[in-house]
C-alpha cells in the first residue's frame, strides 16, 4: 500500500511540476515602437486636400538611442523640402508617446482611430507633430504609420 502511495504522489508530482514559461517584461525601448515613416492623407490632414496622393508630405522618424530621436518632414509639393529636427526626446506617457524638444512638447505618438487613403476607419498608430518657433516658421503634420 505504501509503494501504491509513494508512486501515486511521484507521479503527481512530476506532472505537476512542468515548465512554464514565465512572463518576461518588454524590452524593446520607445525609440523602437516610433521609428517609422508616416505618411498623411486627406482625412488626416485637411490642408493637403489639394495635393495629389503621390505628393503628400511625410516624416520619418530614426532612432539616436533609446529615449531619442531625429525627426525629418519632407514636403514634396510644390518643391521638395526637408526640414530635421533632432535629440527629440520620448517620454512614455498614459495615452502613448510624447514627443519633447527640450522642455517643450513638439508632439505625440499614439494608437487611435486613423483614416486610410481611401476613407477607410481602423486602428493605427498616429503621429501628430505641431511646432511653430516663429509665426511664419511653423509646422504641421498628422500621419499613421506605414
């Protein structure tokens, strides 16, 4: 009866015992979720109704470290201008990313409602940026990410 018992508790235990695998924590830095190129339309930006789809302006985001970026717009329409804003700083925050130059925030990426090129309406990760140093030095730009 004794070697039934033992048996049964061996065996219950080695079943009990297998490996599982423990949850480890996210490791990839803020710098790797925003990294990109984003691209606007439209519906996302109002202003470039004019504009065909081929000469939309776009931003593309490049990782410095972890915690910092470099920010390059390019407008396409009517000629092709390129405007680099770096050692952008990246703070997680509750709603997504916030973009800081400085001690000022210059912007945020987040996930939210987006606008496809064609209307349609789904999640995406959105990119808004707004920063105006002078009053007719200013730029703006919303653009889900490719």
């Amino acid at each position: 009866m004794k070697q039934r018992l033992l048996f049964c508790s061996l065996v219950g235990i080695l079943t009990a015992c297998q490996h599982e695998s423990d949850i480890q924590p996210n490791s990839t830095s803020i710098a790797s979720e925003v990294v990109g190129t984003y691209r606007t339309n439209f519906y996302l930006d109002p202003s470039c109704v004019a504009i065909s789809a081929g000469q939309m302006p776009y931003a593309e985001v490049k990782a410095q470290s972890d915690s910092t970026v470099t920010l390059v717009y390019t407008r396409l329409s009517p000629t092709k201008t390129s405007r680099s804003i770096e050692n952008v700083s990246l703070t997680r925050e509750s709603g997504g990313v916030q973009l800081r130059v400085g001690n000022s925030s210059i912007g945020s990426m987040q996930t939210d409602r987006i606008f496809t090129d064609n209307g349609m309406e789904k999640q995406g990760k959105l990119l808004r940026i707004n920063v105006q140093n002078e009053p007719e030095n200013f730029l703006y730009f919303a653009g889900i990410k490719q």
